[in-house]
C-alpha cells in the first residue's frame, strides 16, 4: 500500500462531494476522494438543476427540503454562490391525478415543506404565455427554483477541501481491496493502492462494474436523456420574463420547463415509459430529430404565447436509474462498503441530505434524521420485492415521485 485513508470515496460528483463534506463536517477529514476525471464532471454536470420538494415518496420529499435550505443558504454554508435561482416550482396535473396531487401535498405539508394548491389563474400570472385549459389542479412551491449542479458540486469539493479532505481529480479506481473482514482498499489505475476500511462508492453508471466484480449486482440501468434549449422570440406578452418564470412540471403532456438566465428556457422529457438505453462513455451528445419534433410539439401546444419561438441549441446525459426510479444509497454486504448509486434523476436536489445520510452510515451505521431512514434506500429491497414506491402515484407519470 502507498497510502492510507479513514475513508476513501469513489466519485467526484455531486454526491461524493457532499458526502466528503459532510464527513468532514463531523470530524472524518482523513477522507480521499477519488475521481476519475474532474470533479462534475460526469452526470453531475448535464444535469436540468430542478429545485422540487414535490415527492410522493416521504423520505424523498424531507431530503428534498433539506437540500432547499442548504441551497438558500449554501454562501453562508458553503462560501460560494452554488447558482440558485428561487423562481418558483409549480406541477399541473389532469384530472386522474387531482386526488394524487392534494395528498401528496398534503403528506408533504405533513413535513413542515411550504407547499399548497393555486388556482388556474394563479398559474396564468406566472406563466401569461401558457394553455392551462387541460390541468384540472396546480400544486404551488414558493421557495422552489433551480440551481447549478457543477457549480455546488465544486462549493462541496473546496469546503471538504478547506478541512483537509484530499481529492483527487484524474484518478480512476479500478478495484475495490477485500479481505476476508471486508473492504481493505483501492486499488488506482495507475497500480497504487489506498489502504482503507471503508469506501462509499458514489460513481453513477460506472458504480456497477465496480461492484460486480464483489458480488455486488446494483439493478441499475443507463439511460439518456436529452434536453432542448428554446429561444422565447418576439410578440411575447410583456409580463413574460423568460428568465424568472417558475419552473414548470407538467404532468398532462410530460414535460418539464424553467427558466435560463440567459433568457432561454430549458425543456426536459418527463415521459420515462420509454426509456433510451445509453453507454455513459459514448452517447450522442445532441437532441435526434424526432424528439426535436416530439419538443416542438410539445411546447406549442403547451405554450401557445410563444409565437416566434425557435431551437437554439441541445445537449444530453445520461440517469443511472433503478427498477423504482429511486436512488441505493447503503451498505452492499461488504463490510466497510457502502453505494450511493441508481439516482434516476433526483439526485442533485436531494444531495446535501445524500451526503448527511453517508456520512451517518459511516460513521454510526444508521440515519441520524427519522424523516430519512437508511432503509428506505437499502439495496435488498428489490431482492425483497419491496420497490420503494409513492403511496399517491400518477397516473401516466409514475416515475414521477
């Protein structure tokens, strides 16, 4: 061994970072991490940056709110401008899923989270440019928004790094050390190995064949998601500002839209039914035609305002994602090793409340928090049948949690 380490953590992105932070907040800063490229520079850096608390799942929707206070305050806590724009978060649903709506709400209140219906022409002064006529009822979060995920993911890396956590960029793992009392090491690429016992796994995609080789076999699978940046145009009504509308999740013809400080708005696919398989190591980077076309479409119908409105530009990325859409996040039967993986999207706004959470597992072996138990996340719930699901599912949006 060339090296030693309380605790090693596999992957710079926003999840590792966190976790690393949150280790060194409570003390652990012996801690290296590991990142095989540069911190978020993997999913953490194409990710949309919606700011919700709206989960159906209740442990979901605490960390969420939690992940919101850190957001608000992350200059204070974190010692940098993260990128949160609090502009608002509202969901409209049809009229199957009106009931669904007011009890998630509700468990959601249930919570302390700030969080309650608005009426249609609530929603038409937030959004003057948009057909509401199909929406039978509109969920409203205040405080929600949207952030940048690179940017917190860098503010959680130098906060660690300010304690004395080492990370280390360009320098992949390409195995997890076990023995016969579990987890003793790494060993790097490059043939150095990190003396440890203990490693939080937190590499997306790449968490899988890491762990297989061990036994580990995470139910995970990539796929890619591509996103479409619009140019608003001209003729717009003037009480449209592209750049502080709230974000919008609508949940009748599945999409999602926000704003871009740049004036642009973002729009995102939210209909998961169909899912892309993608290699995270080589995917087209760019929107193909026909979701270009299936955008187009969508945004027309939804907002009609918009008469001059055209394509400036597309991008894509890739969800690790589990048979319940929801994130692993514990131990894998190794002594000593632990994953966060599986995130299927949810994974930046929920990260701070991540990084809590691994660092309690690390160090006490359980949830500090009872709003998140540790065994909501565990892995064996999909050996045990025990999809972690909502108690109030959309219909036609289930993965929507």
């Amino acid at each position: 061994m060339t090296g030693t380490a309380d605790v090693v953590i596999v992957g710079g992105g926003i999840e590792g970072a966190a976790t690393a932070w949150a280790l060194a907040r409570r003390g652990v800063t012996d801690v290296v991490v590991c990142e095989r490229d540069t911190v978020g520079s993997g999913g953490t850096g194409k990710s949309s940056g919606v700011v919700r608390c709206h989960y159906g799942v209740p442990s979901l929707a605490a960390m969420a709110w939690k992940g919101l206070h850190l957001f608000e305050n992350a200059e204070d806590v974190l010692g940098e401008d993260i990128g949160f724009h609090q502009t608002g978060y509202v969901v409209g649903v049809g009229e199957q899923n009106a009931d669904a709506l007011e009890a998630s709400l509700k468990a959601q209140r249930a919570l302390g989270i700030e969080t309650m219906t608005i009426s249609r022409d609530e929603v038409a002064e937030l959004w003057p440019v948009a057909e509401l006529g199909d929406f039978a009822a509109f969920g409203w979060e205040p405080r929600g928004g949207y952030g940048d995920a690179y940017r917190t993911a860098q503010a959680f890396a130098a906060a660690a790094r300010r304690e004395g956590v080492r990370i280390r960029q360009g320098t992949a793992v390409a195995e997890i050390l076990t023995d016969s009392g579990g987890v003793r090491g790494v060993r790097l690429e490059d043939g150095e190995e990190i003396a440890t016992r203990s490693v939080v796994v937190a590499a997306g995609p790449w968490s899988v064949g890491l762990l297989a080789p061990l036994g580990v076999d995470l139910p995970i699978t990539v796929h890619r998601e591509q996103i479409v940046l619009i140019s608003p145009g001209h003729g717009v009504d003037p009480r449209f500002d592209a750049a502080k509308v709230p974000v919008f999740s609508d949940l009748v013809s599945l999409q999602y839209i926000r704003a871009e400080t740049a004036g642009e708005l973002l729009f995102g696919n939210s209909d998961l039914s169909r899912p892309e398989p993608a290699d995270p190591d080589r995917y087209a980077n760019h929107a193909d035609p026909d979701f270009l076309e299936t955008a187009v479409t969508k945004i027309a119908h939804r907002l009609p305002g918009l008469p001059d409105a055209s394509v400036s530009s597309t991008y894509a990325g890739c969800y690790d994602v589990t048979p319940d859409f929801n994130p692993i996040i514990g131990p894998t039967g190794i002594e000593g090793l632990i994953v966060a993986a599986g995130f299927s999207g949810h994974g930046f706004k929920i990260s701070p409340a991540v990084g809590e959470l691994l660092a309690d597992l690390v160090i006490d072996g359980r949830s500090n928090d009872p709003a998140v138990p540790a065994d909501d996340f565990r892995l064996n719930r999909f050996a045990e049948r025990q999809p972690l699901l909502s108690p109030h599912p959309y219909i036609g949006a289930g993965e929507m949690r």
